[in-house]
C-alpha cells in the first residue's frame, strides 16, 4: 500500500528507511532498522531476543536432575545442545563424572545434531542464496544439478536424524541422556547399520564444501574482533579450554570472568564483548582455532579449503560448518567401527547435595553456549545463568551489517540490492532463523 507521507524522491536523494521486520526464528524475533541519509548510515538497529524466554526464571526451584529436559525446550533445532550443556553444569555442580562410555555416546549424539542442525542451514537456508533462488523449493527438478542438491538435502539430514535417534532415542529433545549416564543404552547392530548411510552422505557433503569454497560472497570485516571456542584434542564439541584467536586459554570456569554483557536498549536479548573486544563464535571460530584437531580424514579431504581459515570473511561461516559436517561424519563412522560391545551400566546417582556451582560448556552448532547453575543443599536451582550464541555474536553482527550497507551505498547499490545482502549476511551467520521461506519481512516507508 502506497504510504501517502513517504516522497518517492527521497530515494532519488539518497535518504530513506529500511525496516526488516518480524525476522521469524525458532528461539524468538529479530528485526533491523536503518536510516539513511544522503547516502549514508545514520542509525542502523540490529535487535535479537531468540533467548528471552525466562527459563532462568523458570528453573529455580526444580530439582537440579529435572533442569536438562526442561531447558532442552528452550530450542527445537538444537535441543540436544541445552540437553548435554546443562547435564554436564548439574554434573559438575554434583562431582558427578561420566564414563568413557556414556562421553562416547554423547559425543556420536551430538555429531548426530551438527550433521543434522548444520544441513537445515545450508542446504535450507544458504543454498538458495547461491543459486538465487527465494527458495530451496524453487529449485529445477529437471536440473541435475539442482535435483542433486535437492536430494542430498533430505539424505544428510536424515542421516543425521538417524544418529540422534539411535543414541539419544528421537533426533530432537532426546529422551535418554540424563545426569550420569542414559536411561537407555543403545543397541550395537543399531549403531553399525548407520555406518553405510554416513559413508553414503560423504562424498554429498564434499561436494557441498566445494561449492561454498567457490562462492562469491564477500564481505572482510574491517572492525577489530575476537574469535573464541572451546576447543579440544578430538573436537568433539563438548569439552577442552576456550582458546582466543588473541592466542589466550581460559578454563570454562573462568569463562564469564572475560564475557561482558552489553546491554542494548532497543532489543530484548544482552549483547556480549569478550574482555571489551567485539566477538564471535562459531563454526568459523572453531575452524580458525581448531582445524588442526579435525579428523585426519576429514582434513586430507579439505586441505585446500583449511588455507581459508583464519578469515574476516564472516560468509566463510557456511564453509565452515559443511566442513564440520565431515569432521562429525568421518568421527561418527570411527567411533562406531571401534565401538566392539556396550557396557551395561545405569546413570550415577549423586549421594549428598551441597550449595555449589556447576558451568556446564559446550560449542552448540552456532557457538559457545555456556550454562551456570547455583545448586542449593536441597539438590534444587538457587539460580540459573544461560548465554546462547547468538547473544554473543549480536554485536559484530551488528557493526558488519552497518559496514556492509555503508559499502553498498558507496557503490550506489539499490534499496533491493541492500535487502538482498544484508539478507545473506544474516542467513550466514545462522542466528537460528525459522524454515519461513522468506524469513526477513520487509517494510520501506
């Protein structure tokens, strides 16, 4: 509908707004606001709330043991990431510590998530933006190469579905893992038949990595930042040291001691510096800090591709999760061949409660998600502390979009072409979007 206050010469100017609004997500909303003058940005405001949702709230109170499949709900793309980085915080709040074997399994239910979660984004959500295309449901059934890619999207999700179930007992909000160990063990032959379906995808996702090595897309962040992960001998996701591309190791428990909230008036979640630096997390963090520790197989295949990483291109995050993908299948398919009988144990069982502190770190598939759990000597929440990843990259999301827009307008790109961008940008970063085909709704007044 035609706005009757808005002078279509304004643009011809060089001076107008631009709102996305209503971004859909899976864990809240999002929207950006630009104002822009003569050509130049003189407000752009970028604001997440994918979090807020009071499960810090909620929790007090609960039994520490009931905590995991309560915040598991706070996600349904990454669920298994809230299962395993709160049972590991109520774990070492309680000196529990897990078996070889129940770490084993955790670590083949959580590549079973990276397979999965990592597929929806790139061939979901990514992908279209290679071939230009609104949609993956766009894409030409009578192209080989299109129909290709249609086609592996649903075989490597569902392989990594396949993963997920057969460990945790369903592929989202797993029912089985629990503090100490799993109410259910699962079944060896079950184990070994994913392996032919995990060697199937292989050469999918090798493909998949060469064609996001190859793209285009290019934005070099000129502003200062860090990169920071956890990072581990087998990367495995799920234990080590957070490393700094500054060259800085910190233990999990000393993680909050360099995390600095910042808070944003205009949205509804904290933004996050790293000892005042800005920050990201990542696959394109982990690839930066850890691509040395990726399965040996895994890097013979994509050595060409490691040469990329450290990078301030901040599309190269698609690379790096494909990348990612392959180190969690090449992983998957070893642990399962060595794997020669499964133990029967069930879950250890704290003996006493007292009033401590458990931090409960893992990298989810968009980063760092960090848990601190306050146990009473009740064995129940005194308080709760959740930071998601997306919190922590909302501020170098933030000032890349308003260096990408200053870019544009330098090069007197169009209103579409700006929308087009900034709608990759974002895509890029994989800030837990929903599956709407076109999740940016965009507004001009």
């Amino acid at each position: 509908m035609h706005d009757p206050n808005f002078d279509l010469s304004d643009i011809e100017k060089g001076s107008y707004s631009i709102t996305l609004d209503e971004i859909s997500k899976i864990e809240g909303a999002a929207s950006l606001d630009i104002q822009i003058k003569e050509n130049k940005v003189v407000d752009l405001k970028f604001s997440i709330s994918e979090w807020k949702r009071f499960y810090t709230q909620a929790i007090q109170g609960k039994p520490a043991l009931a905590i995991p499949a309560l915040v598991s709900r706070i996600c349904g793309t990454c669920s298994n990431a809230h299962l395993l980085a709160s049972i590991k915080a109520v774990e070492n709040a309680l000196s529990i510590t897990p078996t070889e074997q129940t770490m084993l399994f955790r670590k083949l239910l959580y590549h079973g998530l990276i397979i999965r979660d990592h597929a929806l984004h790139l061939y979901i959500f990514a992908l279209p933006d290679v071939f230009k295309k609104n949609s993956i449901l766009d894409f030409d059934m009578h192209d080989p190469i299109e129909h290709d890619f249609l086609d592996d999207a649903f075989a490597v999700k569902e392989a990594g579905n396949q993963l997920s179930i057969v460990v945790g007992g369903r592929s989202v909000h797993a029912p089985t893992p629990m503090v100490g160990g799993f109410i259910k063990l699962p079944n060896l032959n079950d184990l070994k038949k994913l392996v032919p379906a995990l060697l199937a995808i292989r050469p999918k996702i090798v493909k998949l990595i060469n064609l996001f090595a190859q793209t285009t897309f290019f934005h070099e962040v000129q502003a200062p930042f860090v990169f920071t992960s956890l990072v581990s001998h087998d990367f495995s996701y799920l234990d080590g040291q957070i490393q700094t591309s500054e060259g800085i190791s910190i233990e999990e428990k000393d993680f909050d001691n360099h995390l600095n909230a910042v808070i944003i008036p205009y949205s509804h979640a904290r933004g996050f510096s790293f000892d005042g630096e800005l920050l990201m997390v990542g696959a394109i963090a982990r690839l930066t800090l850890s691509s040395t520790y990726l399965h040996p197989k895994t890097k013979e295949t994509v050595s060409p591709h490691l040469a990329l990483f450290p990078t301030k291109n901040l599309f190269y995050n698609n690379l790096a999760q494909a990348i990612e993908i392959l180190h969690s299948i090449d992983q998957s398919i070893e642990l399962i061949e060595n794997l020669k009988d499964i133990l029967p144990e069930t879950p250890i069982k704290p003996t006493t409660y007292e009033e401590k502190t458990g931090i409960g770190l893992i990298e989810a598939p968009r980063g760092s998600l960090y848990y601190k759990l306050e146990l009473s000597s009740q064995g129940t929440i005194k308080k709760g502390e959740i930071v998601v990843p997306t919190g922590q990259n909302q501020v170098i999301m933030e000032r890349a979009i308003r260096e990408i827009v200053e870019e544009l307008l330098i090069k007197r790109a169009t209103k579409e072409k700006i929308i087009y961008e900034v709608e990759k940008f974002i895509r890029a970063f994989d800030p837990c979007m929903s599956c709407a085909s076109h999740f940016l709704k965009v507004k001009w007044s």
